[in-house]
C-alpha cells in the first residue's frame, strides 16, 4: 500500500510541473514498483487477513472476502493503466496527470484506504509525511 501511496504523491507532484518527458525523473521506476505491488495483490491482502485472522478477528476478515474480490479487479485495472503509461518512451505531465485522474487508480487507492481503516491494519503509519512528497532537488526531467 505504501509503495502505492507514495507513487501517487509523486505523480501528483509530477504531473504540477509541466514536463514533456520524464528524462532523469524517477516516476518510471515508481511506476515500476507500482506495477509490482499490483500483480498478486489480492493474495497479498489475503495473506494479511489470514493473520489477522489468527488474532481472534475471524468473523470480520470473513466479512471482507468479497471485497477482496472488488480489490482485486481494481488492481487488475489499475495495472492495466499503468502497464500503458510505462509503454510509452516519454511520460508527459499531461500523460500521468490523466493517470492520477483515472478513476481505476483512485478505486484501487480509496480500497486499500478502507480496507486499512475497517481492519485496523495501520499500514503506512510509521512512514513519516515527508516519504510522500519528492525532495525539491530531485531531477524530474532533462537538464
């Protein structure tokens, strides 16, 4: 989720400056390991509920089986997305401006969100605020 999160901020922030293409930018390798954390997901989550599970809580990690299916599909799409932005030679802000805009990615996010809070998973919270937003200096395009 994490990896997630943190490629959606930087996208934002990427798609605010105006690039024509990526260049020395890190956005392709986070759309890489965006890519990554897609595939398998929802054996990922399903792993993560299975210990949930062993605490005591298997009445409602039951429960959110068949969300885990909707997760799923919107990780399918979300990949699908991404994989056709990552195809591309160059990636404008433009380009990933429209990707933050899709309303697969934003269903993907908003699942992970509510599947964090209904379980109490705390993903992500010992990340500081400042992992989210990329270092002013870093390179987001050609010299």
């Amino acid at each position: 989720m994490v990896t997630i999160e943190t490629a959606y901020e930087f996208m934002l922030s990427y798609a605010a400056r105006g690039m024509q293409t990526d260049g020395a930018s890190p956005l392709r390798s986070h759309l890489e390991n965006t890519a990554a954390a897609l595939e398998g997901m929802g054996d990922a989550v399903r792993a993560v509920l299975d210990d949930a599970g062993d605490d005591g809580e298997a009445a409602a990690t039951a429960a959110v089986g068949p969300f885990v299916d909707v997760l799923e599909r919107d990780a399918a799409a979300s990949l699908a997305a991404v994989s056709m932005v990552l195809a591309r030679d160059a990636m404008s802000s433009q380009l990933i401006d429209n990707l933050n805009a899709s309303i697969h990615l934003r269903a993907l996010l908003t699942d992970l969100f509510l599947l964090d809070e209904a379980l109490e998973l705390g993903v992500g919270e010992t990340s500081p605020p400042a992992v989210f937003a990329p270092d002013e200096e870093e390179p987001f395009g050609p010299d």
